[in-house]
C-alpha cells in the first residue's frame, strides 16, 4: 500500500509548524525550561504522536499504525541513551542551560536530515538486495553485545577526532559568547565552545542513527511508517533531555535493557522469513523490556534518594 504524495506533505507541513510553535512559545519564556515544564512539553509531544498514530490507523489500517506504535517506542527508547550522551558532552564543554538549547534546537534540524537520507539509503538497499537485512540484524545483534558489556562513553571529548580535526580546520576561541556559534576577536572570526558543542553533538547522533535505524526495519519495511516514527520520535528529544537530564543517574540499568531490546530486535529481523511475530506480541515484549528496566533502575536506586534526602 503506497502512501499518497499529500500525506507526505501534509506530514511535514505538520512538523514544521509544531516546531515553530515549540521554538516561538520557548523564546517568549526567556529562560530555560524548569522539570515541570519539561515533563508538559513532553507529554505534549507524545500525545501529538499518538494522535498522528491515530491518523495512520484512520488513514492506512491497524497493521501501519501499529508498526508505528512499535517503532516510535523503539526510537523514543533508544533516545534515552543519546540523552546520557549529550549529558556528558554538555557537562565537558560547561555549557550553560540557556545555550543547550539552541545547541539542542539546531541537533535536532541536522538530525532530521541525516536520519531522513539514512532511511531513503536503507530503504533502497532493502529493496534491491533483501539480504541486507540479515546484515542489519547481525549487526545490531554486535551492537546489543557491545551496549551489554561495554561502559558508558568517556566523559573526556578533547582528543577524540572530531575536536583534532576541528582544531586543525577553525580557529576557536574558549570564551562564551552567550549564545552564538561565532565571534569576532581582535579581528578575526573564531568559533565559540558552544559550535565545537553543536558539531560533537551532530556526529554522536550520527553515530546513534546508525544504530536505530536498522532497528526499525526488523518492525516495517514502509518507508512512510520508518521514517514518521523516526521524526516524532526526534521531535520530543529536546524537551525529554531537559525532563530526564537530573534523572540519568536512576536510570542504571537503562543501557542493559536497551541492549536486550536490539538483541530482541536483530533476531526478529533475522529469522522474520521463517518465524514472523505477531506485531501485538512484538510490542508487548519491547513494552515489558522497557518496564522492567526502568522499574527495577528507580527501585534500585529509591533508597538512595531517600539517603540524600535526609541530609
């Protein structure tokens, strides 16, 4: 079942004007967002997806809409572990919380590109060689192994080759200049600590696509489906880094359920031409590696925010 060309525009029409809105209301707020306002923008996103969800369902049956369901919660998952990384990248480089969120904002416009030109890329591979799919699930099989006994990024980005190969092509200065990405010094225009952030920023989620992509191919091979579901979970990243930012370090084990959740994934790709899941019974397992790993992480780590509490 093809999707029509105006549910495409209409599609994008929608996202730029709830972007719009978003930026335009965050400006007049001329502050950074507080958790209770992170919590509501987030909320506002999902329910916005669910709503767009509920138009697939309307518009291309319960089958697309559920793949959609599925796939939205994979990327909206995995998002979590950008969040941890883009913690740390913020923490490095000492940004201030009113500046991530222009670095945030522009993260978000590059993220759209490049996931938008992957999926065309996989898509078009799929669909030429179908084994590629085999290699798609075997990869993240190896990725799940690494997310499972690796340790989290270094917490030091100064000699990684992004930041050599920025100091070999710019000049940089290491004052802040409140928000802006460049500045004039005694003459001569240098990029700001909060660019050389925006630029580590767009090569980690790179990095990440490169994982969740081929995720959302073990769930449809729909490139509308694939490509919506990765969006608004793109959408909602600004206000959920802002919402869960304080919270990463209850999130123990989120790393541990997110590698069980590619494993799952890789070997539904890889054996789906011989023993298809059902999409119910599919995102009823991805629900409950979510559930249980969150669950356990705050239970684990209740007491010791009880303990500091009381101090």
């Amino acid at each position: 079942m093809r999707t029509s060309i105006w549910f495409w525009i209409a599609f994008h029409i929608g996202v730029f004007i709830a972007v719009g809105i978003d930026l335009f209301t965050f400006k007049r707020r001329g502050r950074e967002l507080s958790m209770r306002a992170a919590l509501q923008r987030s909320a506002i996103w999902v329910l916005v997806s669910l709503a767009f969800n509920a138009l697939v369902w309307r518009i291309k049956g319960p089958h697309h809409a559920l793949d959609f369901l599925t796939g939205y919660l994979i990327e909206y998952s995995l998002s979590m572990d950008n969040i941890f990384v883009f913690v740390l990248i913020f923490a490095h480089f000492r940004v201030p919380p009113r500046a991530q969120h222009r670095v945030l904002v522009w993260g978000i416009v590059g993220a759209l590109i490049m996931r938008g030109a992957m999926i065309l890329c996989g898509i078009a591979l799929v669909q030429h060689f179908q084994f590629v799919l085999y290699l798609f699930g075997l990869f993240l099989l190896i990725m799940a192994a690494r997310m499972f006994f690796g340790k989290h990024p270094a917490r030091d980005f100064t000699e990684t080759w992004v930041m050599r190969m920025c100091r070999r092509l710019f000049r940089i200065t290491p004052e802040f200049y409140g928000e802006h990405f460049k500045a004039r010094v005694d003459g001569r225009w240098m990029l700001t600590p909060l660019a050389l952030t925006m630029i580590v920023i767009e090569v980690t989620d790179l990095i990440f696509a490169v994982d969740s992509i081929p995720a959302i191919f073990a769930i449809t091979r729909d490139s509308f489906i694939v490509y919506t579901s990765n969006i608004c979970a793109i959408l909602g990243l600004r206000s959920l880094y802002f919402l869960l930012a304080g919270l990463m370090d209850r999130f123990i084990y989120l790393r541990t359920g997110l590698a069980i959740l590619l494993a799952f994934v890789g070997i539904k790709m890889m054996i789906a031409d011989y023993l298809p899941l059902p999409r119910g019974l599919s995102l009823g397992i991805i629900v409950l590696i979510l559930a249980v790993t969150i669950g356990i992480s705050m239970l684990k780590t209740q007491k010791q925010v009880v303990a500091e509490d009381r101090k």
